[in-house]
C-alpha cells in the first residue's frame, strides 16, 4: 500500500528535480492529477479493508485478519493526503473557499463526510481504544465504515464528467461486499 | 508570389538543435527509458513526425506567455478517443484526416462540399493566441492558425430565416474507438446563434503552434470560440448546417442541468461539480481568478445585453 505513494513522491521530486509534469508522468496538470490518484488508492484500500471480512467467512482463512486494521488505516492515510493536497493547491489552504466549496458542490461535501466518518474510527484503532470503548461500544461506532464506504462511492460518481463506468465498477464491488455480510454467518469460527 | 511572415514560434535555422546534439540527446533520454528512469512515452513522443506547417500572420495577441506545445498536445478533452487526458494523444493516431470533407448546407444560398485541401488556400490564414478555457476549471492560452468562421458562412451566403449554426463531429467508431462507448450520443454536435457564429473573434482553427492541429486537438479543422468554455469548439468538424431553430448540443443533451447552450465562461456561474470563479492554468501551481467571458467581455459582451446569464448558462 505504501507502494503507489512512494511512486507519487518519486514523480513530485522529478519535478522538483526540473522535470516537466508532463515527463514527470503526472500529466500537463500534475495537481488535478495527484489529487485523483490519491483519491483512487484511498477507495481502493477502503474497498480492501472492507472485502476482509466477507472473505474471511467465504473461506475460513483467519491470516486475512491482521490486514483489517492497517488497510483501514492507509485509507484514512491516502485520505488525509489527498483532501490535504487539494485543500492547499486547489484551495490556496483558505478556509473559507473549502468551506464555499463543501457548500456548493455535493461531492465534495460528500467527501469531506467520508473523512469526518473516517477519522474518529483512525483515532479508536488501536487495542488500548477497543478496551477503553468495550467490544460492543467500539465495534457500534466502526460500522461508521460503510455509510463512509458509501459516502465514498458517490463522491466518485459524481466527481466524472458524463457516463463513465470506472465509479460505478466501484459502486458495485462495496454493494458485493456490504450484500456478503447480509449472508447468515455459518462458517466462520473465531 | 507566396510571402512568408516568420512566426515568432518557429526556430530559425540558427536557432536549431545541431544533429549531433539531437542524436546525442535521443541516446540519453533512451538510456533513461532503459534503466527504468523515464516512462516509454516519452520515446515514442520524440518519434512523432513534425507536422505541416501553416504560414500565417499573426492577428491578436492575448498578452500572455502561451501553454508549451507538449502540453497543448497531451492534455485533452476528446472522448471519441477515452476519458484520460492523455488518451486522445496515445488513440488518435488512428483518425484519418485526408481525405476530408466540410459539407456546409441548410439555410444557405450555396450550399456545397468543400475539401479540407482548398479549405486551407481559401481564405487568409491568421495566427491568433486565444486563452482556452474548460468547464474542468483549467486552461491554457494557444496560439491558433485559422480563419474566421465568418468568413466561410459568407461564402456560402446565409438564407434571411438561418439564425443558429449546427456543427457536427466525425462519427466512425472504427477511427474513433471512443464512440463504441455511451459516455455521450455521437456523432457530437455542437451550436452557435448566429450573431456569435458571425462575431469577429469566432475562429476556424486547422493548426496550432504554426503547424496543422495534431489529431487529439481536433484535426483537421475545429471551432475555436474563446469566450465560451473548451466544450463549446467542437472537433473534427464534418458538417456545418444553417438552421432556423437552436440545435441540440452534446453535453447539453447529457445533463441539461449541468451545461447550457451558451456556456459563456461566467465566474459567478458555478457548475454542480466545479467551481468557476476561479481555474488552474496549465503549468501554474495556484489558481488564479476567472475572468467574464474569458477575458473578452469588451467584444462579446454585447451580444448578451439583457440577456438573464444566470438563467442563460
């Protein structure tokens, strides 16, 4: 997961280094173009830390476990960077423009309510939160996950111009994955 | 006798990388590909036959430095040819643009097919550096090669009833792999009232930079009406059609909510998804403030006296 930031931060330093945006590979608009990629690994390590669960019940593998937590957490870590970078390069870091702009356009308020849902669940991951909260306290407040999920997938179709597959493509793999927790758990054994 | 007005563009033959250098340079930039330090691309763009050039004189100036030709030509909105900026430079290698015809008809007293050929000896060719502005909130400023579209309705003498102007784009998915897709209805079409198809500023361009428009920019010819956001110039024009009533237009068939006929760039207009009162010109870090009309309210903004452009978006 560190992999696709490590490579953005490669390209930045390219261009720090003098390199065009363009040879740089984030094409001639290289803010439009991190902002967008940022975006897309956040959702997709949303999308992962989410499809645990249900595959861990579809075959048994209880190694899957351990990898909940972290791809949950470099969701919210691809999150932060990417309404940071947006909120200092498209927004010139003023408050009130954000502030203008959640107002104004439905997908930006839904992604900013992504990463407020996000946040507190990031705050609460660790052991020492779980005991503090209690297991049913604690796992109350992470179902927070899938209205963020959702929030999410329609701050992406919304986001592209015309009728574009991509989003949707997404829309339809957490409705697979939150449909699969419907399914009367059988197997799994904790 | 043919005079030739340099363009400011074009590199003198001092100014000319020498061979050696060239080759030099190509060796290194290969070596970088090798090890893995530059993506391909950067390899095959070096390759691109130059294309034609266009002599022209230069009419209007926008004042400001113009976006670099590599960026004009890998930063495109052209969903005949997908939906990433840069899929229109890597896909429209296929669309071929000779031999081409401009059927120009409807409302007019000589209707007729003109040959993008003759198209091009037609009237004086002019150079004008136009700002270019996107519904996406970016921009860029081109300099254009072209003719005023006016100048071509005159020639075919509008009838007294025509009062828009319907442009049509190529349709033929086997050029234009994006049209096997829905993302909009093809062929794209495209309108102007009449008194804006008339206005001085409304260009015809067939080349950018002094040479022929690279395919992913609308080759061989396209509209060009800068005060209007970039949707508005439609591309790869087959057709252009005198009509009586206001055409359907493109995106304005795909969200009439979202993308009026006008689509006059209007900073106190917002779009559902972007805000407009502010853009990002290519190859700057911060935006910067959008202007009415693009900049060109002192020309245009008469022909939408007491017009509601709120409503009118």
């Amino acid at each position: 997961m560190a992999l696709p930031l490590a490579i953005l931060v490669g390209r930045w330093l390219m261009m720090a280094g003098g390199v065009s945006p363009l040879d740089a590979g984030l094409t001639a608009e290289p803010v439009a173009e991190t902002i967008n990629r940022l975006g897309l690994w956040a959702l997709r390590a949303l999308w992962l830390a989410l499809a645990i669960t249900p595959l861990r019940r579809l075959t048994g593998w209880a190694w899957l476990a351990p990898w909940r937590r972290p791809l949950g957490l470099w969701a919210f870590a691809y999150g932060c960077i990417h309404l940071l970078v947006y909120f200092v390069l498209d927004q010139g870091a003023a408050f009130d423009l954000l502030w203008a702009d959640v107002v104004k356009h439905r997908f930006i308020l839904l992604g900013m309510a992504t990463w407020l849902m996000l946040l507190p669940l990031a705050l609460t991951s660790t052991r020492a939160s779980i005991r503090r909260l209690g297991g049913r306290r604690w796992q109350a407040l992470h179902r927070l996950v899938y209205p963020a999920g959702g929030a999410a997938a329609i701050h992406f179709i919304l986001r592209v111009k015309g009728f574009q597959i991509e989003p949707w493509i997404y829309a339809g793999l957490l409705l697979t994955l939150l449909g699969m927790r419907m399914v009367p758990r059988r197997r799994i054994k904790v | 006798m043919l005079i030739r007005n340099p363009n400011p563009h074009h590199p003198t033959e001092a100014e000319a990388t020498a061979e050696g250098h060239y080759w030099n340079r190509r060796a290194i930039v290969a070596g970088m590909v090798g090890v893995g330090l530059l993506p391909s691309s950067v390899l095959s763009a070096g390759e691109e036959p130059a294309l034609a050039r266009l002599v022209a004189k230069r009419t209007r100036d926008a004042g400001e430095p113009a976006t670099s030709y590599e960026n004009v030509k890998h930063y495109n909105n052209f969903y005949e040819f997908g939906f990433g900026k840069e899929d229109p430079s890597r896909n429209a290698g296929r669309l071929r643009t000779h031999p081409w015809t401009v059927k120009v008809d409807g409302l007019v007293a000589k209707p007729g097919v003109v040959d993008i050929d003759r198209l091009t000896r037609l009237f004086p060719l002019e150079e004008r550096v136009y700002r270019h502005r996107c519904v996406e909130a970016w921009s860029m400023v081109i300099p254009w090669t072209g003719f005023p579209l006016a100048a071509l309705l005159k020639m075919v003498e509008p009838l007294s009833n025509a009062r828009y102007v319907a442009f049509e784009t190529l349709h033929d998915p086997s050029q234009m792999p994006g049209q096997r897709t829905r993302s909009l209805q093809w062929p794209y079409v495209e309108g102007l009232r009449m008194d804006e198809a008339m206005h001085p500023l409304t260009f015809m361009a067939l080349g950018l930079y002094g040479r022929v428009l690279p395919n992913q920019n609308g080759a061989p010819l396209r509209l060009v009406v800068p005060w209007k956001y970039g949707f508005k110039s439609i591309k790869s024009i087959v057709r252009i059609r005198l009509v009586d009533r206001q055409p359907p237009t493109s995106w304005n068939l795909t969200a009439p909510d979202e993308y009026g006929f006008f689509a006059n760039v209007n900073p106190a207009v917002d779009h559902p998804r972007w805000t407009q009162s502010r853009e990002r010109r290519i190859g700057d870090w911060l935006p910067r403030r959008t202007l009415p009309f693009n900049g060109y309210a002192d020309d245009v903004a008469g022909l939408y006296r007491g017009m509601n452009l709120v409503r009118n978006f």
